[in-house]
C-alpha cells in the first residue's frame, strides 16, 4: 500500500507577492547596468555540431516558409516584426518565441528553408536580442537556445558573413543570462530544458562552466524523477519532453567526448519502463495533468534511442499511477496526489483505458489554447472518468491558476492472483467541504474481456454524484431499454457492454479535444445517485459482448 499527500500550491494572496517581485526581477533585466553584465567575448566558431534529430512536421515548416504558424489547428499570419498577430496570444508567443519548429526547417534542408530560418532569427535579433517577457523566460528562452545551437549547423554552413558573429553573439548572450536565472525553472518539467540549454551552451559556444551546469542537471534529476521513474508534475506528456531533454543531453556529451553522469543515466534508466506504462493500446498516451496523446513517432523514437528494452512499470508507487493490463486491454489508474502547477486537472482516482488499438475509456483531455473556458473544463473532474461530489472538484479551477493550497491523501494498494490484478484507492478531497472519502476499486481479470469496478464514498455527507465514463469519439455507444446498461461498439468491431448497479445510467453528451485543440464530439456514461439511496456505492464493469467473446 502508498499513501501520498500534497500540499498544492500557494493560495492568491501569495501570487500577488509574486507577481510584485517578477515586476522587479523585470525592472532589473531591462535596465542597462545588467545588459552590460552579459557582455562577453563573442565565440568566433561553433565548437560542437550536435547530431540530434527527431521525427519533424512537415506542415509546420511548409507553414513557416509560408509565412504563417501552425498551432492547435490555426495558421496565424506572422506578418511582419515585431509580429503582433504572435504577440497577442500567449500561446502562440511560447510556441514562436521557443523555436520548435526551426528543426522542422532543418529537416526540410533546402536552401529556401535555411534562408527564411536565418531572415527570422535576424529579425527576432532586431527586436528581441534584448531582454524581453515573455520570450526571455526561462522555459522560453532555455527552448530558443536549445533549438538554435541543434540546428547551428544547418544555419551556419555558407551562410553571409554577417550572419554568423550575430548568431553566436546572440546565442552567448542568451546563455549567461539563463545560467543566472536557472534557479526560476527548479522543480519543473522546464527545469531539464534549462539543463539541456546550458550544457548545449557550453560545448557549441564555450558559454558557461559545463560543471556547474552538469551539478544543476544532477539535482534536478534527484528532486524530481522519482524513485519508479515518474516525474513530480505526473503528466506523461511532460514525461515524454523531460525524456527528450535527458537524451539530447547524453547525446551531446558523447558527441564531444565527455562522460554523461551518473544521475543522466540512471534517470534514463527508471523514466523509460514509466513512458511505457503511460502508453495506451494504440501507442499514444494517456491523457491526464493537461497531456496529449502526442506523436507515435516520437514515442517510439524516444523508447528506440533509449537502447532499453523491457516491459512497462505496472506499479507506479511514488508516482501514483498504476497500470493494470492483460489480453489486448490496459487500464492507466491515477492513484496519486493532485500534482502541483498551473497544468494540473482536479480528479484523483480517474483512468483511462483501452482494447486493442481502440480507446474505450478517455479524459476529455489537455487544452494548450489561450481561453480560459476551456482551461477552468478541462482542468476540472467533471472532464474526467472519476466520480464527483454534488457538482464539486476536489479542488477549485480557474483558468491556468496554480489550485489553490490544500493537503490531499490519497492511498493505493495493488494485488495480482493467477493474472488477475485488484488496485483499491482512496482519496480524502471530499472530506472537508463534503465529510465524505472517495474508494474506488478496479479489477481486470486474466483475458482483460472482464473489466469491473466499485466505487463507494464513506462518511456521514449525503451529497448527490455522478460517476462519470467519458469514451472516445470512435465508440459507439446504445443504452438497453433497462436502462441499466450500455452496448459498445469498437471501431475494430468489437461489441462490449457496460453494466451498473447503485445508480441511475444516462448517455449525455461529451467533447473530447484531439491534438489540435479541435473539440470532437462524444459521448459520456453517468451513474447518478445519492449516499442515502445507494448507500454511496456503484458497482459497474464493462464486459466484451461478442458472440464468440
């Protein structure tokens, strides 16, 4: 058995305080005593070429070259300098301003790519070689600086003379002041980028001790991946991009002929067979903590370059995520404490699940557009395959908001017999505002076509609940006319059947938003019902109904 407590963060009143010193940090950074500081010597020469790449988008970079940014499904017109039509969505800012899709126009290799790849970053120059928020935060800048020196060789070979000191210039100065501000980033997912800027730095530019940047990576590593592999934010798609970092980072110090350290390699180790664990039946990834289903290309890139082979983590202990599969069926089960920071969604105990190739049981998913609608939704239980109290999250949302500050217990003990496996989980997130603890027990027999459930809440409350199953746009669901259960039909061709006893079931209408925030109409089971007309439990199972199933 685990037993996991958080305590989220700070309440509003502490990110006005905030606020105020992030106000001053950027009255310091503007003024001209601290631009002088980062002066330095301009490297004359790329020291290292980086021989990284990674699956790249070919829309994205024809988007590029056409003068506009593909994100979540739009192209927005770039235009010209300082680019407005950017600056006005947050989102987008983040997504120009890091330089993702530079790598795109080095996988695109022709010459028409490396010139409007240079006319950009001279231009960014121009208008933002100084500092500037938000494009020199250091989550933003630490992915400019990454993007820029993997793909130097690209944008340096034959290009005009007056190019090349600009960028390196530019590069080193960007450098000294991350090295600086890398204590903002600790305890993030972002933190690893900032590891991955700086010791890139240092072996392309001769920009930082790579010591000191080594030691940033090692603590970072022992203060946020776990000790079964997970990282502290519990997202699986951060877990994919921190795993990234850390295999760029070992590639660049084999690349120049220096040792990866001790805490690179074993973070590799043990965050490998936690990715594996977060994948569903179709390769993607499950969806929980503001995560997508990402890229199954990458993935398996990630896992291939690796060089480990092995089985996924069924029994995330410290990261509070348990993974129950047999058959062609697996179950992700999130078991852990509501992690901290502004990507965060308020609903332990939710899963995911999927047979086959085909996602049966979703989240509603992760939204990385600028409305906060969509942020406060999909951020709250409501989206999600738990059960919530009288219309109530755990915890409230708003928008990208950290959730406010409140200790959650949350336990979890796994049992597997003859291939069978039970997990039973508990959280206390209803007990103060409710008096009321929620238990929710999973089971997944030996051919994973047996999938059953118990939820309970304990305790004198007598609130109303809904249980809710939202399914993946591809299901086809039917409700019986007892009204008890629901028939499911696979995309594969499967037929499977979900029952419920304890509670009132209905179909209602769900969203389920895809990769590019696009909101795809679904379908949802609810289970309804009150404490003092159930006595607060519901047990359910979803079963394969085929003929010869």
């Amino acid at each position: 058995m685990t037993t996991a407590t958080v305590d989220l963060p700070l309440p509003a009143a502490w990110s006005w305080l905030a606020q105020g010193w992030d106000a001053v940090r950027s009255g310091v950074y503007r003024s001209l005593p601290y631009r002088l500081s980062l002066a330095g010597r301009t490297p004359d020469h790329l020291r290292l070429v980086l021989p990284i790449s990674w699956p790249d988008d070919r829309l994205q970079a024809q988007a590029i070259m056409d003068g506009t940014l593909a994100l979540q499904g739009r192209r927005i017109p770039l235009g010209n300098p300082p680019w407005p039509a950017i600056a006005a969505s947050p989102s987008a800012a983040a997504a120009f301003h890091g330089y993702g899709w530079l790598d795109d126009l080095r996988a695109n290799g022709s010459k028409a790519a490396q010139l409007r790849a240079q006319a950009l970053i001279e231009a960014w120059i121009d208008h933002y070689g100084r500092w500037n928020a938000p494009a020199w935060r250091p989550a933003i800048l630490a992915r400019r600086l990454a993007a820029w020196l993997t793909a130097a060789d690209f944008l340096l070979t034959g290009a005009n003379p007056s190019f090349s000191p600009r960028f390196l210039g530019a590069s080193a100065v960007q450098a000294r002041h991350l090295a600086r501000v890398a204590g903002q980033a600790s305890g993030r997912a972002e933190a690893f980028t900032v590891a991955k800027a700086r010791i890139f730095a240092a072996l392309c530019l001769g920009a930082g001790d790579i010591a000191r940047a080594e030691r940033y990576l090692r603590d970072e590593t022992e203060r946020q991946v776990l000790p079964d592999g997970g990282q502290l934010q519990r997202a699986p798609a951060l877990h994919l991009a921190i795993l990234r970092d850390l295999l760029d980072i070992r590639t660049a110090l084999q690349a120049a002929r220096r040792e990866p350290p001790p805490a690179l390699a074993d973070a590799i180790d043990r965050m490998v067979p936690m990715l594996r664990a977060y994948r569903l039946g179709d390769g993607g990834l499950a969806q929980f903590h503001g995560g997508k289903e990402n890229d199954r290309r990458l993935i398996d890139a990630v896992i291939g370059r690796s060089g480990q082979k092995g089985r996924p983590r069924d029994n995330g202990r410290d990261v509070g995520f348990q993974r129950l599969a047999a058959g062609r069926t697996a179950v992700l089960f999130d078991v852990g404490p509501v992690p901290p920071g502004t990507l965060a969604h308020a609903a332990p105990l939710a899963f995911e699940m999927s047979v086959g190739h085909d996602r049966v049981v979703v989240n509603c998913g992760g939204y990385a557009g600028d409305d906060p609608r969509w942020q406060s939704a999909l951020r709250s239980g409501d989206a999600h395959s738990t059960l919530i109290v009288n219309d109530a999250s755990v915890l409230p949302v708003e928008g990208r908001r950290s959730l406010r500050r409140r200790s959650i217990a949350v336990t979890a003990a796994r049992r597997e017999t003859d291939g069978s496996v039970w997990v039973e989980a508990s959280h206390d997130g209803y007990r103060r505002p409710f008096g009321l603890v929620h238990r929710r027990r999973i089971y997944v027999d030996p051919t994973g076509e047996d999938i059953r459930g118990e939820d309970s809440l304990d305790g004198p409350g007598r609130y109303p609940f809904k249980l809710r199953f939202h399914l993946h746009p591809a299901i086809q669901p039917s409700a019986d006319a007892d009204v008890a259960s629901v028939q499911l039909g696979l995309p594969g061709g499967e037929r499977w059947r979900f029952l419920a006893v304890g509670g009132r079931v209905d179909l209602e209408e769900s969203v389920y938003l895809d990769a590019d925030d696009t909101p795809c109409p679904s379908t949802q089971i609810v289970v309804s019902g009150a404490p003092k007309e159930t006595g607060g439990q519901v047990k359910w199972a979803f079963r394969r109904d085929d003929a010869d199933g």
